[in-house]
C-alpha cells in the first residue's frame, strides 16, 4: 500500500523558516519522483517544486526559487521541502503526491499525502 505522509507544518513568522517531509512507504523510492503542491483557503491548487529520486534533478517555480529547496533522502525515503524567507503569500495547504516524473503538473501524481499545514503569523 502507497503512502505518504507530510509533516512539519507550523506556524512561522514572515522571515523564518520551516522544513517539510513527507515519508513514502509502498513505492520503489529511487525511481520515483515527488512533487509538492499547495493550496491556500479560496485559491487553486499549486505544483511548487519536484524531485526526481534518480538523479537528483528539481524544478522549482519561479514564486519559491531561491526561497524553497526540495531535496531527498534515500536512506529515509523521505523528501523534503525547506522554505526559507517565509513571506505572507505562502500559507498554505502543503501536499506531497508521487509520480514517474519530475513534474508539477498534478494529474501526473497518482497518490497523494493528506498534506501539512503552513500558517505564517506576525
């Protein structure tokens, strides 16, 4: 059975930083590729950034590019995003979903996490 499961919402200041994870059990973790998305009350959702596990490769959407970093770890299979420069636009509903692509393209992702929360206060 696939799973993922995010964690490491909180509440951050504007400025601050926060690190997500989101743990994958059921899959051929080295072969597979994991994007994050994010919903925020009233808006679509939106595909942040990739990985692919093979080879390491990311993308990142311009929004979050030099503030939010995705990377992974084997060894855990785990994949994580850190934000960092926390700003008032990024509160959100954050989702982890897995597919065989590096893509943020959300019907390309097959299962999904339950997601984690990020509320930025003052």
């Amino acid at each position: 059975q696939v799973q993922l499961v995010e964690s490491g919402g909180d509440s951050v200041q504007p400025g601050g930083s926060l690190r997500l994870s989101c743990a994958v059990t059921g899959l051929n973790f080295r072969y597979t590729s994991i994007g994050w998305f994010r919903q925020a009350p009233g808006k679509e959702r939106e595909g942040i950034a990739c990985i692919s596990i093979s080879d390491g490769s990311t993308f990142t959407i311009d929004s979050v590019k030099g503030r939010f970093r995705v990377s992974g770890e084997r060894a855990k299979n785990t994949v994580y995003l850190q934000m960092m420069d926390v700003k008032p636009e990024d509160p959100a509903i954050y989702y982890c979903a897995s597919a065989n692509l590096c893509t943020i393209v959300a019907a390309y992702h097959n299962h999904w996490g339950q997601g984690t929360q990020v509320t930025v206060s003052a």
